[in-house]
C-alpha cells in the first residue's frame, strides 16, 4: 500500500476532527477515540562526547546542553508517552576529554539510561579503531544501525545491523542506517577491511525489506551522510529523492540545525521529512507522528528543543 503524506487541514478533515486542538495535547484515549494514532519520536545527531554543558561563559551555546538535561527532557516526553521513540544519527563520539580518557563507555552508558532505541554509525565512532569501538559497544543497550558498511571481514563482523523493525503504539517501524564515504575523514588503520557500499542502493534495498517483508508502517533512515553538498557527493536529499518507501530521515555529520526540518519528494512524488539538530547536545529534534487508523494517511509535525 503506498503511504500517504498529507497536510493538517486535509488530514483532519480526511478524520472528520475539527479544530486545531484536535491533535496537539490529546490523550491516548481521545485520540484512539478520534481514529488517530500517535508516535512522539525524539532525535540527537554529533552530540560529540558533550556529556556537561557547554560553559556559561561559552560564545555561541552558554550553558547550554548536557546529558543530564537531555535525560529530564526524555523522562518528562516519556512520562506521557510510554511508546516515545528516541535516535542519534552518530557521531556519540570524540570532541571532550570524556572520551579520550573512557573510550565511549559513558555516552554509551547513559545513553541506555535514557532509552534509546538506535543509533546510527558516525565516522567518529572508528575514532579508537574497531577493537576500540567493540570494547565499549556492550555498554549499549540499543543497535547500532548502518546498512551501507559491511564489516563482515573484520572483528566488528555481526556486531552491527542494517536495520531494525520496533512497535510503538501498535505501529510497526522500519530503522536502517547509511554512514559516510570514509575517504579524507577516517584513516585506513582504524576502519581496516571495512568495505564502503552504494548507500543510495543499500537504501532502497533496506527500505523494501522493512515495507514489503516486515510490513513497516513508518519507514525511518538515521543517516550519517549530511543533509546536502554541491555537486554529487549523497546526502540525505540525495536518499530522500531516490527512494519510494523511506519517510523520514533523521541526519547528521553536517551539524545543520533544520528547524522546521526540510521536506524533498520521493520517487513517488511523496514527501521525505528530514531532521537534523546541529551538535553537542544543544538541541533536540522532536516530531509527532499521526497515522489514521484503517488508512495510509500520515501526518508529521517537526520542531527542534532548546536545550
């Protein structure tokens, strides 16, 4: 079944809801009463080992930032929505001496505090080598996804995913994650017999397994690719224009703060929501995801939040 992307007015008339309280603030009861279904889905991208704040006295973020608050941020959504959907687009690592004297291990710590669900693979994370990228990576109690490596000849070899398929408020999702060209950001040594993939082919080939195989509802890509270039290299417009079945991509690497995120079209003509929260920890996306119950009709609504 193609998936329908539509607009706030067509949607709720498309529901029969009138007003623009209809969505925003209704409890699970009203809006399962409505013929609505909810997700929240809370995203972070290079947030860089950026475990405190940035300092008060700092020239662009002054305070701003930090795990704990990124955790009470997370505790409060959750709070009211126990099917809250959270993901980073990579790059946990490298940037504060957190991470040159712990290799990782209290991002990755935390961060299974906090719940999430995914996470995608940044060219930082080879910053300690492979070896160095397993050691810590039971400390983390979600997958890391990237569907355009194939670590099969090195130590990392089914260490990783290509994608993953969770349920939230009865919806099946669909996560898989792309990463980087290595050339001129990683040193050979430390990605070793890492091969490098088409990710423009690997996400369509992703893509149509979640939705054809596992009958995904909502098809999410957690990129590392950044949002857009001059010229050819890909980027997250780049997937979104050449792929029919992913919905949203939740990008990183480029730090681009989108706020409201950016929209492309598919190959269908439909639109790509793609979201990007700049880096160190000092915004976090956040969008709202309504699906009409018995239907294809899809509705997203997108912010990033001051931390």
């Amino acid at each position: 079944m193609k998936q329908r992307h539509t607009g706030r007015r067509t949607f709720l008339k498309t529901l029969g809801i009138a007003g623009a309280a209809a969505f925003a603030g209704l409890p699970a009861l009203a809006l399962r009463d409505s013929g609505l279904q909810k997700i929240t889905l809370l995203h972070t991208n290079d947030t860089h080992s950026r475990i405190d704040p940035y300092p008060s006295n700092d020239p662009v973020y002054p305070g701003m930032g930090g795990y704990a608050r990124r955790a009470a941020l997370i505790r409060n959504y959750r709070e009211q929505d126990s099917d809250l959907l959270v993901v980073d687009a990579g790059d946990i690592f490298q940037g504060t001496p957190y991470f040159n004297i712990y290799g990782g291990e209290p991002e990755l710590r935390l961060m299974s505090k906090m719940g999430y669900d995914a996470a995608a693979f940044g060219n930082h994370e080879f910053d300690n080598g492979l070896d160095g990228f397993l050691e810590v990576l039971p400390l983390a109690s979600f997958p890391f996804l990237v569907a355009n490596y194939d670590f099969s000849q090195t130590l990392l070899a089914g260490k990783t995913r290509e994608y993953t398929v969770v349920e939230k408020a009865g919806v099946r999702i669909g996560l898989y994650g792309l990463g980087i060209e290595f050339e001129g950001l990683v040193a050979r040594n430390l990605y070793g017999d890492t091969n490098y993939l088409d990710p423009i082919e690997k996400a369509r080939e992703t893509e149509q397994i979640l939705k054809l195989r596992h009958h995904c509802k909502l098809v999410v890509c957690l990129s590392h690719l950044g949002f857009d270039y001059q010229g050819k290299k890909v980027s997250d417009t780049t997937i979104g224009q050449n792929t029919r079945h992913t919905d949203i991509i939740i990008g990183g690497h480029t730090h681009d703060l989108l706020n409201p995120p950016a929209r492309v079209r598919n190959l269908q003509q439909q639109p790509v929501v793609i979201g990007q929260a700049g880096s160190g920890g000092t915004y976090m996306g956040k969008m709202e995801i309504y699906f009409s119950q018995g239907s294809d009709e899809v509705f997203i609504e997108a912010n990033t939040i001051n931390l």
